[in-house]
C-alpha cells in the first residue's frame, strides 16, 4: 500500500487483509512488552492541521510500539501562522527525513495532494480532511464491529449482512463518508438517520438508505450497530446550529430509546463526545457502548495501517 487516502480506493480483499493485521497487532498490545521491531530506523510524522486528542495520540502510539521515531508537528505555534504553505512545510519535513506522514487538515483533500503532488516521496495516511474523509476511523470501527459482531473468529470475516444505522450530523461528518464507502465494500447495510438539513444532498449517489426518524429506525430497522454522531458546531454558521434541547429530543439516543433498543445492538461514537445531547451519559456509558473499545482498537488499526505502508509490500 502506497498511502491511505480514503476508503472509496479499498477493496474487500485489502480492507479484511487490514483488519487481520490489526487482529495481529492486538495481539501484541496484550504482551507485557507491547513493542515489535518493525519500523526500527523509519521516521512517521504526525502534521496535524486541526485539532485531534484520539487520532494524533493513538497515530503516535502506534507508530512508537512499531519502534518508528516520530515528530509530532501541530500548525498551531508553528510557521504556518507566518503563512507559511502546505508545500514548503510538507518538503521541511521531507528534509528531515520522513518515511510516512499522517495528516489532518480542515481542508477536504489535502492529503491527496500531498500525495501525489510530487512535494514528498513519504507515504500518506488521511487523518481527517475536512469533511471528505477519515478512512482509519471507518477501519477502526469496522475493527470494532467485527470483533462484537464475531468474536475469536473474526479474522477472515466481512459484515455481511450487518445493519448499520448512522445518526446525527451526517453533512459535515467525514467519518460518516468513510464508513459508508468502507462498510458498503465490507458488505454492511447502511441507514443514514438525519434531519433533513444535515443530509448531504448528494447522497443520491452513495450506496445507503435515508430515514429522518430515529424512532422509526430503532423500533422498526432494529439494528446491529447504532452509529452516533456529534454535532460539528464548528463547521456550521451559528444560524443553522440547532436547538440543542431541540435536537436531543429528536434525533439523541437519550435514557429512553437506550432502554428501548434490541438486545444485541451496540452503540457506537467515534469521539469527542457532546454528551447529553446526541447521546446521554448513561448511553454512552452503557455495556452497548464500544466508544472506549474504539479507542482502544484504534492504536492496532493505525499499526496495521502504518505496517502496511511503511513494511509491507506495495500493492
Ligand atoms: N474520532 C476522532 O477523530 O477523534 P479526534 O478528533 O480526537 O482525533
């Protein structure tokens, strides 16, 4: 694998071939000694262009248990608020000998050009970018899926057949993008659950059915996995930030609904969470939440992803 842009670009093949190597890698984090030597000598770069606690931390870990050295680069404090280019700070850290950059940015295709503008021979890894995409969380997820849905036999599966419900702010969210492509190709059914001003309106395209009543998707879709999504304040005008106590009572998996779910459906959230409001504490807390799970499976998906670009064979 060359970069990790998106998760449109994965096939089935390649995407469960990950998921196994993370299986791989979650095997190491339960050792005593949770490091291997496999990018001993390889410099990873974590450019982060926006803010992240769960991405950037979880990037870092990954990348130190691989025995790679890592620089962080935060824009904030740095020379990109002299106006320095996406360009020339890319080619400083080429100059410093950077094997594999792992980017975030506010804007939606930064990665890409990084990738293949010829600025940096180092492979890519899409942290989040704007609202395109944010393919390792979708894989993190599908990790996580997988693993309740299957259990010890997990390795080698897909989710066929799997009902995934995604709810909330599904315009601005790039995660919701990149699970949509990754657990189409895994086999998954997807319902996106919104209000109509938060649905992308080229949604035509994209391989989902679309639901505007959570009520409706939980008493009647009975899902496997509930998908829940914070609401992106900062990439709405403040006229369209809705109601808060509003879009609780609607579209929030408050005490109510967490009581009405199926027996084995599970609760997911990618983070940073806005508890009480698209999901209550006690949802976000309950033994159906995976949300500290996710975090956790983060660290072995971001190991696979970083053991396949920097170790692995090109493919
Ligand atoms: N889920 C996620 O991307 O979290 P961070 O913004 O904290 O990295």
């Amino acid at each position: 694998m060359r970069h990790l842009l998106s998760t449109k670009d994965l096939s089935r093949e390649s995407a469960i071939r990950l998921l196994d190597i993370a299986e791989d890698m979650a095997e190491v984090q339960n050792r005593e000694v949770k490091k291997l030597p496999t990018l001993r000598g390889k410099t990873v770069v974590n450019l982060f262009f926006e803010d992240s606690t769960r991405t950037r931390i979880s990037f870092e870990a990954a990348a130190k248990r691989l025995s790679a050295d890592v620089i962080n680069f935060s824009a904030k404090g740095s020379s990109v608020s002299k106006g320095e280019s996406l360009k020339d700070t890319a080619q400083t850290l080429q100059a410093m000998g950077a094997d594999g950059v792992v980017i975030r940015h506010q804007s939606s295709g930064a990665p890409f050009t990084l990738a293949t503008s010829g600025w940096i021979d180092a492979g890519v890894i899409n942290a989040g970018d704007g609202m395109h995409e944010h393919p390792t969380q979708a894989l993190l997820d599908a990790f996580t899926m997988r693993r309740r849905l299957h259990g010890e036999a997990s390795r080698g599966k897909a989710l066929d057949g799997v009902a995934v419900t995604i709810v909330g702010d599904i315009l601005h969210s790039r995660v919701a993008r990149s699970n949509v492509w990754l657990l189409d190709t895994l086999g998954a059914e997807v319902t996106l659950v919104a209000p109509p001003t938060l649905v992308p309106v080229d949604v035509s395209g994209w391989p989902v059915a679309v639901g505007y009543d959570l009520d409706e998707a939980i008493d009647d879709g009975v899902p496997d996995v509930l998908m829940m999504l914070r609401i992106q304040g900062e990439r709405m005008h403040a006229a369209f930030f809705p109601n808060e106590r509003e879009y609780s009572r609607t579209w929030g998996l408050d005490d109510e609904r967490l009581a009405r779910l199926a027996g084995d459906t599970i609760v997911m959230h990618p983070g940073p969470m806005n508890r009480g409001l698209e999901i209550s504490a006690a949802a976000a807390d309950s033994p159906r939440s995976t949300v500290r799970e996710q975090v956790a499976n983060g660290v072995s998906v971001r190991m696979a992803a970083l053991y396949l670009l920097l170790a692995g064979e090109e493919s």
